[in-house]
C-alpha cells in the first residue's frame, strides 16, 4: 500500500465501551435499557460495535443495516443525543465511555433500534420524486431526445440529490415532532431537488403538496435537519428556498 | 379555508409581519419616556394626547388590523399543527375567523367613537 | 403474548434542540407567537372597555386602568406594569427573530445559494450570514430590555 510505503503508520487502538441501549419490546409495547461492555478500535463503529455485541453477547438485539458504508441509510439511530449513522460514527470519536444508542425519535419503534419508516416514505413518495415532463410520449415512448444539463445547472439541484433516506433530518425536527403530518426535511429538500432540475417540469405538480398546512410552512429554520444530515444534503435550505418561490411567485432556479 | 391558497394566507403573514415591526414599533415608542405617564388621560404623554395625534391613531388602526391577522392566521397554524382532523379542522377554521372579526369589530367602535369624541 | 405495531412515535431528544440557538427561537417563536395572540384578545377588550366602548371619558378610562394596573410593586411599576413589561419582551423576540425569518425567506437575504459539495460541510444554519442575524436577533433584544427597563421602572 502505498501509505504505508510512505512512512504513514497506521495506529490501531483499542479501548472498552459501554453501550447503552434503548429497546424497544413490541411484546410489551415498552423501552428498557440494556447495558453491554465491548471491546472496539479506533477503525471500528457504532455498527461494528452493536454487531459484536449481537454475536458474542445478546443474539436477541435488533438492527437495521446494510451497506456498513453510509450508502444505503439503513442504520440511522440517536448515538450520544443526536441521529446519525451508526455505520459512519466511531465509538473512539465520539469522546465518552459510555455511548448511548436510541431509536429514532419521530418515527414508530418496531423492534430494539428498528423503527417503521412507513409513513417517512409516503411523504418522500407525495412530493413525486421523479423525473416529471408534460410529454410523456416523449419521456417513456419515443425516447429520441436527450435531456440536456449544464454544469450550472447541475449544480442547482446537486447538493440535494445526495440524500440516501436515512431518516435522521426526520426524526431530528422539532416541527415534526410538534405536526405529525408535517412532510418534514427529507420530503421537502427531494421536492426541491426534482423541481429545481432543468429537465423536470412537475413543480406545478408538487406545488399542491408542499404549498400546504403539512408543507414547508412549517419550518422557521432551526435548520437541526442540516445540522445532522449525514450527507450534507442542507434540508433546511431546500425547504426556505422552496418558501422564497412560493413568495415571490419565482419557480426554482434552473 | 380549503379555497385560499396557504402561501396566499402566508405571503399576508409575511406582509403584515413587517407592517407590525413598524407601527408595533410606534405603539411602543409612545410610551417614552414613562409608562405610568403614557397610562395617564391627562398629561403630555397621556391618552388624551394620544388620541389626538392623528399620525398615531392611524398607526393604531392599521396595527388593529395588522395584528389581528398576523394573530389569528399564527393561531391557526399553531392548532392545526397540534392536532388535525374533518372537524377539528373546520371548527379552528370557524372559531378562528369569528375570533377575528369579534376583536376587529370592538376595537374598531372603540377607536371610532373615541375619534368622534375628542 | 402477541407481537403488535407500535401506535406511538419514539419521544423526542429534547437535549438536541435545547442547545441550540436556533431551536431555542423556533421553541420561542411558537410560545410566543401563541401568548402574543391571547393577550391581544384581552388587550383589545380591555382598551375597548376603557375606551367606552366608542364613549370615551377621563372616569371609565381612569377606572378600567386603575383596576388592570393593580397595586404597586417596584419603583413606579404596578403588577400591570410587570405585565405589560413582559410582553412587550417577547414582542422584541418574536419580532427581531420574525424579521429575520421574513428577510430570509422573502427576501432571500442570507440565504445561500447551492452549490457543489465540499468537505467538510457546512451547514447553511452555521454559515455567516446566519450567524450574524442571530447576534443581531440577540444584539436588539439587549437593547430592547435596557430601553423598556427604562420606560418601565425608572421614568
Ligand atoms: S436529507 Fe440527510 S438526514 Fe435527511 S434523509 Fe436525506 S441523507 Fe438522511
Ligand atoms: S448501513 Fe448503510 S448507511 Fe449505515
């Protein structure tokens, strides 16, 4: 490898952590907290950890994973009071002992740290996050034309498109939290992804989901949804640039 | 209010969020240098000479209407965000605009009246 | 024993949010917002009735305040005073907090445009702009205080 060969050691430590883990028991339909002690390096993460833990101490814990690599958004969970990705936070950065790994708040418990992203994805689903041309013919028949993309204009929507559906903006909103219905960060910032695309032409469409009591009217940019966003996809500002059209009558800037 | 647009119910939020800043602002003002004086009939600074500016009273009228907006339309973002539902919704709706209308109606024949008067 | 869905949501981590400013204001900007709006019901009703309700005179108005003010507390401040005082806080809150949002969102001041990723990220809630209308938010609230404290307990 050629860090190696440049000199660069790779320092592999290890330390013991206590886990505390908030579970939820869909028998009894109550949390209880589950303490276990585990042994990780500094190369490892939160998932390594919750893995280990499931294979050498308690086969009964559950989790969601898939990719292991911030990919897929599968393992979003509260680690230490905020949501982020198990799979992406390392116990030795995180700074204390004793880590405590919750559910995600704002979404229903299904298991230990699995939670039901049902109605986190019909919202993801209402604001039609697809590619919407008023031809259709031409979009799905006659397929002869390429859609054309500047530079600039991929750059318009660009930031937004890198959401991988964790849920942790979601489960992160306090108006969530306050309006159930609230189609929240991730809904709204795919909303202003699609309709800020140069080839898209449904944000009339859309219009009549976000322009709504559940849409972005609620936010007043306490911008938690940016501020834990793993992938730095900025709902918060998707969602004050989608009020700024709104306002001004302006669509998108494409 | 199904028939009206929220960014329209919103856009006035806005609109009468900074029209408030302004005359909110007067209202406030005028009760430099003292409160207790600004509270008296009598006085330089008091109710009486209040009533007689007439820059102020407009200023009074239009934060009446401002505010009573700027109010009712955040009120009713609020209760819909605490609960929704068919007759939930319908009833803040309701409740909301006779609300408006009520406090338009007795602040606007107060300040009337008292225009009349004096 | 059968296994059932959960009906309700996990509960909140309130410790997220009450370390930040901005979930402070949001927090702030609802309470307020919803105290604000009662107090003008009560506030018009009362003003109305002092004004005689379109027959204004020096005894209802000298009446209806004298009953509303109350005793005397600190200084010149009556409970009425205190009150009003208080209210007229959040007023510079959610005001100053308001405009910021109405710029922002309106206007588009401060708000930044997309762009390419680079890392690491940061936030548009911690960029500058952001961080100055907070400051400003926090700067007029200051002065507010020290101007209604004047008016309120001393002239
Ligand atoms: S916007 Fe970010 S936090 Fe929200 S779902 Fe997408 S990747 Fe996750
Ligand atoms: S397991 Fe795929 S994002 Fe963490």
């Amino acid at each position: 490898m050629s860090s190696v060969k440049a000199g660069l050691k790779i320092e592999v430590k290890r330390g013991t952590f206590t886990f505390r883990v908030k579970r939820y028991d869909p028998k009894t339909g109550d949390y209880r907290w589950s303490e276990y002690k585990v042994e990780v390096t500094n190369r490892q993460t939160v998932l390594d950890a919750l893995l280990k833990i499931k294979s050498t101490q308690d086969a009964t814990l559950a989790v969601r994973y898939s990719c292991r690599m911030g990919i897929c958004g599968s393992c979003a969970m509260v680690i230490n009071g905020v949501p982020r990705l198990a799979c992406e936070t390392k116990p030795f950065e995180l700074g204390t002992d004793v880590i405590t790994v919750e559910p995600l708040s704002n979404l229903k418990p299904i298991k230990d740290l699995v939670v039901d992203m049902d109605e986190f994805f019909e919202k993801h689903k209402s604001v039609k996050p697809w590619l919407i041309r008023r031809d259709e013919g031409e979009q799905f028949e006659k397929l002869d034309s390429y859609y054309v993309q500047t530079e600039e204009q991929l750059i318009n929507y660009l930031e937004f498109a890198y959401c991988i559906k964790c849920g942790a903006c979601y489960s992160a909103c306090p108006m969530v939290f306050l309006n159930k219905n609230y189609l929240g960060p991730q809904a709204l910032a795919a909303a202003y992804r699609w309709s800020a695309d140069n080839r898209d032409e449904g944000y009339v469409l859309r219009l009549k989901v976000i322009d709504s009591d559940n849409g972005v009217w609620s936010c007043h940019y306490s911008g938690t949804c940016s501020k834990v966003c793993p992938k730095g996809v900025d709902p918060a500002l998707a969602i004050n640039l989608l009020k700024k059209s709104l306002l001004t009558g302006k669509p998108p800037a494409r | 209010m199904g028939m009206v647009a929220k960014s329209t119910l919103m856009k006035w939020h806005y609109i009468t969020g900074l029209i408030l800043v302004v005359v909110l602002g007067i209202h406030l003002a005028f009760r430099w240098p003292s409160y207790e004086a600004s509270i008296q009939w009598s006085g330089p600074h008091g109710v009486y000479e209040q009533l007689l500016n007439i820059g102020y009273m407009a200023a009074i009228f239009i934060l009446l209407y401002a505010a009573t907006y700027h109010a009712m339309n955040g009120l009713r973002t609020l209760l819909l965000e605490l609960h929704q539902g068919r007759y939930w919704n319908t009833a803040v709706d309701v409740v909301i605009i006779a609300l408006g209308i009520f406090i338009v109606i007795v602040g606007t024949v107060a300040l009337v009246g008292a225009l009349q008067v004096i | 024993m059968t296994e059932k869905l959960a009906t309700k949501r996990n509960p909140p981590k309130w410790s997220l949010w009450l370390r930040g400013l901005d979930e402070w204001l949001l927090i702030f900007q609802k309470v307020s917002g919803a105290i604000l709006a009662i107090y003008l019901i009560g506030h018009t009703l009362v003003i109305s009735t002092a004004l005689g309700f379109g027959h204004p005179s020096q005894l209802t108005w000298e009446r209806v305040i004298g009953l509303i003010e109350g005793p005397k507390v600190v200084g010149v401040a009556h409970v009425g005073t205190i009150i009003e005082y208080l209210i007229a806080l959040l007023v510079a809150i959610h005001g100053a907090n308001g405009i910021r949002l109405i710029l922002m969102q309106y206007f588009g001041l401060g708000l930044p445009k997309p762009e390419r990723h680079t890392y690491p990220m940061i936030p548009s809630p911690r960029k500058s702009p952001q961080l100055v209308y907070k400051y400003l938010v926090i700067a007029v609230v200051i002065v507010f205080i020290i101007l209604a404290s004047y008016v309120a307990f001393v002239g």
